[in-house]
C-alpha cells in the first residue's frame, strides 16, 4: 500500500469516528482546502479541522473508489447525512513530510440530461 | 509512468484529435460508460466511441489532474466548449488486456455555498 492511500484511509477513518486529533495530525499547517463549484476555501490546519469539526448532522463517509499513486490521491466517498447521501470527490496532494497539503473538493450533484446526438444511450 | 496513467493519457489524445480508430484501440468491447447525475449509461465499444464522436461542439479536453495505481485512474479535465469550460471527472478502470472496462463520469457544477457552521471560509 503506498502512503497516499494509507492517509487517505486513515483521514475518512479518523473524521468518522469524530477523533480531531488524528484528523489534524493528517495535516499539514498550511493545508489548503478548496471547493471550486463554490469557490470556497479553507486556509490552515486549525481551521480545516473547525470546518469539518463543526459541519452539521450525523454524517458518515463511505469511500467507494479510491486511486493513489506516489503523490497524489482521489477517494470518491457515498457522504451520508440526515437520511440523503450525496457523492463527494476529493484530490488529495501531500507535503515531503507525508501530510495533506492540498484538498480539491467537488460535490456532483444530479441534474437532467441534455439532448444527445446519438441513440446510444440508455436510463438506468 | 505506470499502464493506466498512459492509457488515460493517449485516451484524451485521441478524443482531442478525433482519431477515433485510435481511441476505439484503447476501448474494451463490453465497456461501460456511467454518468450517475443523470443515470446515463452507454453500453459497448462501437456505441461508446458513437457517444464522443458526435458529442457537439469545438471541444477540447485539458487535464488539470491525473492519478493513476496499477489497476485504476482518475482524471480531471477542463473541458472546453463553444467558449464555456466545465470540469470533468473520470473514474477509470482497466481490464485485464489493459483496455478500458468502465468509465464512471462526473460533471460538478457551480452552485451558492450553504450556510456553514464556522467562520472559517473565504471565498475566491
């Protein structure tokens, strides 16, 4: 198991069990966080850990895929909260020491198809 | 540069450059092609390659980011069209010929951020 993946494990493991101090020892002080569709961002290790600390319901993450290589990182979560379950994405980058310096996350949502060119396509 | 991350490399050469022979070489016949916002699915090689080939639009697919382990890749693109950008992500997995089985896509969209619980966002 390379390190990425094993961080990775132990990131969504540590922020389902509500346990913050592994969480933060994941992090690097300077992580980044961002989600593009909202251009929102998060700056720094104790904020990070606020911002999820604090995010509201009884939620719980399940990763359905994970992929790493040597640097880098991506988990696609079933995101559990309140009865609905939404699908996150996160890119994971890490530091030289091992930590994640740098998370990317987008939150798909559905949304009805448009027209298509072909008649190649089927519902499910 | 392990297989995967190759594949999915000469997988959006291909698509860019409309070499649809090319793209074809790197299809499994019995690939599935998943979108799960829209519940689409585009089963088969001759279908999938129909699906892109008459996708409308100038487009262009750059990738922003790419992970990749021995068995699965993720890639991020900016996916240009008709002077818009949207952001693409493909969950790859490869047979055992080192063909592309499954794609699973996602198109997160813009959307307003929700209320948090903390004062520990900016915004960009």
């Amino acid at each position: 198991m390379n390190r990425p993946r094993e961080l990775v494990l132990r990131y969504w493991q540590a922020a389902n069990a509500r346990d913050w101090q592994a969480f933060a020892e994941l992090l690097a002080e300077q992580i980044v966080y961002e989600v593009p569709q909202t251009r929102e961002r998060v700056r720094g290790r104790a904020n990070y850990v606020e911002f999820n600390r604090t995010w509201p319901g009884l939620w719980r993450a399940d990763i359905q895929q994970l992929v790493a290589d040597d640097q880098q990182a991506v988990s696609v979560i079933a995101f559990h909260v309140d009865g609905t379950t939404e699908t996150g994405i996160s890119v994971f980058e890490f530091d030289g020491d091992g930590r994640v310096a740098r998370i990317t996350d987008h939150w798909p949502a559905p949304y009805e198809p448009p027209a298509r060119a072909c008649d190649c396509i089927e519902r499910y």
